[in-house]
C-alpha cells in the first residue's frame, strides 16, 4: 500500500474488526467468525515470545475446552502442566499449600478442581491457527484512528493505509495500548503503583504440580515477590514482581535485569541452584499498572482483556477474564447484529461486570498481600487462605450464575461489594488493633543486623 495517503486510502468492509491478536483477541475473532461474521484481526506482531499469563486459576479450563483446546489435549501435546495446588513459601523458607477441597470434584457441586499452567506461545500458535481455519483475516497492521460519530465507531484506519467500515468493534489491544480507553477518554480506578516484572525461562528436571511463589518481604515493605510455573515438561517460567521504583532505583545503581533477577532468586535454595545451574541467556522485562476502567462498552463497541482491566499477576485471573471478556462480548455483538446497536441496559450489565470483578480482584490482592498492615498482623499464610479461598469462590460463583441480564449482573456484583467492604474494614481495622503474629526468623534477623548496625555507628 505504499504511496497511500490519508485522502486515498485502501477501503476494506468486515462486519466486525478485533484490535489486537493476543488471548482476548483471538477467542474472540474465533467466536465471532463461528457466529457467521466476516472478522478482520489488526495484529502488527508475528512473533509472541516471552507472554505474562502461565499460571491459570480454576475456571480457565472451561473457557479453553469452548475454544476447542480441552485441558487434557493441552497437556498431551506439551502445551501446558497440571496445576494441582498453589504453594506459598515466606521469606524465612517456611511453605503452606493451597488447593481446593476434593470433595467440589463429588456430587452435587461436580467441580473440576485442577487447572493449567500454559506455554502461552505454544497456546498462541493453536489458537491463531483456529482463528485461519475458522475464516479470520488478521492483517499485520495497527489501529491508528477512528471515525466516530454521536460514540459511535464508523471505521478504522490501520498503519498501512487501509480504511476498515465495519458495523462492530472489539478492543483487545492490550493494557499498554488500551486504543479505546484512550479514544474516548475513559476514566480508569488504579490499584497500587506502577509494578514491573522480570522474568527468563529456566530448564528443571524435578518440579511439582502447581504454582510456587516466593514472598520477599518479611516487614512492613510493600510486597515484591517470586513465581515460579512449570509451563511444560522440563522448562519453569520464574519471574520477579516489585514496584517500578524499586525496581529503577537498582538499576541506577548498574545492576541489569539478569543481575536484578539473579539477586532475588539467591534468597531462596531451590531458585539459587537454577540460577547457577543455567543462567538465563534474555531475561524479558515489562511494567504495568493494575486498573479497570470504566464505561468499557459503547454502542457498536466493547474493551476487553486487558484493556479493559488489567489483574495483578499474582491473582492468576488474567487469563480467566480475558476468554470471559472475549466469550461475552462476541455474544452480544451476535445477539444484536441486526439491531446494529447494543442497548443501554446489555452495556450497563456487560460494564458492572467488567469493573466489578476487576474491582474485587485487585483491591482484595492489594489490601491483603501487597499492603502491609492485614499482612504483618495476621502473617502470610493467614492472608492467603483470606485471599484465595473468596478468589476461587467467586470465580466459581460467576461460573455457575453466569450473569449475563442486568437483574443477574446486580445481584452478583452486589455480592462483591459486600466482600470487598468486608476486606476493607478488616484492613483498616488490623492498622490500630489485633496483635501480631510471632515474628519469623527472618524478621527477627533483621531486626538484629539493624541494632547491630545501629550499635556500630554509635
């Protein structure tokens, strides 16, 4: 398309186009195309390597097995492990694990309580191939504007030329991007400071069945912590999560990211004798910043995945509410394709649920874990088995209501308010009442180097 201008472009027609060929873009372009629409997919990258997003919660598997990748397929063909539990080792090295109860798996509940964890470029491949077979045309192109009127998206111009009409679209660009968010000036609730993550891919002969992670702070810091996923038979995905500050202010003192990788994981035996076994030749490196925005469904347009609500990492529902996002949206695009028009009460149900569970998850996560007051007072393990067992519960609970009318929207999200204030309370609470936990050893070390230091520099 060379010599194009913006006067003369190249004029393609869809019914629908997909913003962004990751996850969230890709069940979506499938779902749509399975629907009888003619979907164009806008995804400059050819190349998905180093992908945020391995460690599944317990809802995932059924949002894969309607894209037509069962979770025992996945597993057989090396593109994922089994996640049976969570386990969470505190900076002192002692370990707790967490898994839900056997008895969901029995009559009457019949709950699948093992998940996955993905090799998320293998899982790309799989799905963009289902999305050429299901007839999605993905162009290598990005959106770079919008003709709107009255809200309302008329067409989308792409990097190289083309002018795309179509009658919907779906915004699944990405938290970095957020193409609609930023069209529209949507306002946005943030959750915590801007965060970075370090991660690189090491080579394992024994691992286990679940997801490990590895708390760093013991005091009255802001959390920063370690994973470490399985993500296929012999390779574990491990990474390293601390406020973007931090995570500058050692690197103005020289140190790259492997040196800032390598220096967490030498807390801990297992990470250390990975680390010197196979040091990491790339270590990938991005930062976010947990937010849900609001209002993300207009008339003839829908965010979703991460650009609608980016998850904290730790919370393991990225993924979920991605193919949620991706299975809802399609759905209303195909049950209103001839209105041409989703009505005002569909976007209000499909906008409570997007900022509702955002909302839970990230202010949950960011009062028990990464702000100290519940943490120190009730200590790690406690606050874990506050955090996932209403995480899994809800996601359960939002599996089994599946709300998708407004009346079933309202109720659900009534319900998350309700936990989210009780959270809250027990948060402020724990700042002035409650005692504190016994001191682990590592916290009792501390404090001894700190009256050691003190005594010498007097």
């Amino acid at each position: 398309m060379e010599g194009k201008t913006r006067d003369d472009k190249a004029e393609l027609d869809a019914d629908a186009v997909v913003i962004g060929g990751g996850l969230a873009g890709q069940a979506a372009a499938i779902d749509l195309a399975r629907g009888g629409l003619r979907v164009i997919c806008l995804e400059p990258r050819e190349s998905f390597h180093h992908i945020v997003g391995e460690s599944l919660d317990w809802s995932a598997p059924e949002l894969f097995a309607r894209l037509g990748l069962t979770m025992e397929e996945l597993v057989s063909s090396g593109a994922a492990t089994f996640k049976r539990h969570i386990t969470v080792t505190a900076p002192d090295g002692s370990q707790r694990e967490y898994l839900p109860g056997a008895w969901l798996a029995e009559r009457p509940w019949n709950v699948e309580i093992h998940t996955m964890h993905l090799d998320r470029l293998q899982v790309h491949n799989q799905l963009q191939q289902s999305a050429y077979d299901s007839g999605v045309v993905i162009l290598r192109e990005r959106a770079i504007g919008f003709k709107t009127r009255d809200r309302r998206i008329l067409s989308v111009e792409t990097s190289e030329g083309h002018c795309i009409r179509a009658s919907w679209i779906i915004d699944a660009s990405g938290a970095a991007a957020s193409v609609l968010g930023k069209e529209f000036s949507l306002l946005f609730t943030a959750y915590g400071p801007r965060k970075a993550a370090l991660w690189a891919y090491f080579p394992t002969e024994d691992w286990a069945e679940g997801t490990t992670l590895y708390m760093l702070n013991s005091a009255s810091d802001y959390m920063e912590w370690i994973w470490e996923i399985p993500i296929s038979p012999g390779v574990s995905s491990i990474g390293y999560i601390a406020p973007g500050s931090t995570v500058k202010a050692q690197r103005a003192h020289g140190l790259k990211n492997p040196d800032l990788l390598l220096k967490q994981m030498q807390k801990f035996a297992r990470l250390n004798s990975l680390a010197e076994a196979a040091p990491p030749e790339r270590v990938a490196s991005t930062s976010f910043l947990c937010r849900t925005y609001k209002k993300v469904c207009g008339p003839n347009w829908i965010i979703i995945g991460e650009a609608a609500s980016q998850s904290d990492p730790i919370t393991g529902n990225g993924v979920t509410a991605a193919l949620r996002h991706a299975e809802e949206a399609s759905a209303l695009i195909c049950r209103y394709r001839q209105r041409e028009s989703i009505p005002v009460l569909a976007r209000t149900a499909y906008n409570l649920r997007v900022s509702g569970m955002g909302h839970y998850f990230n202010s949950l996560i960011e009062k028990l874990f990464y702000q100290s007051p519940l943490r120190t007072r009730l200590g790690f393990f406690s606050v874990a088995r506050a955090y996932t067992v209403p995480a899994w519960l809800m996601n359960l609970l939002y599996s089994r209501m599946r709300p998708k009318r407004l009346l079933g929207t309202v109720i659900f999200c009534s319900a998350l308010v309700t936990l989210r204030a009780a959270a809250w309370s027990l948060f402020q609470i724990s700042r002035v009442f409650g005692p504190r936990p016994r001191d682990s050893r590592q916290a009792v070390y501390e404090r001894r180097e700190q009256r050691r230091a003190l005594h010498t520099s007097r």
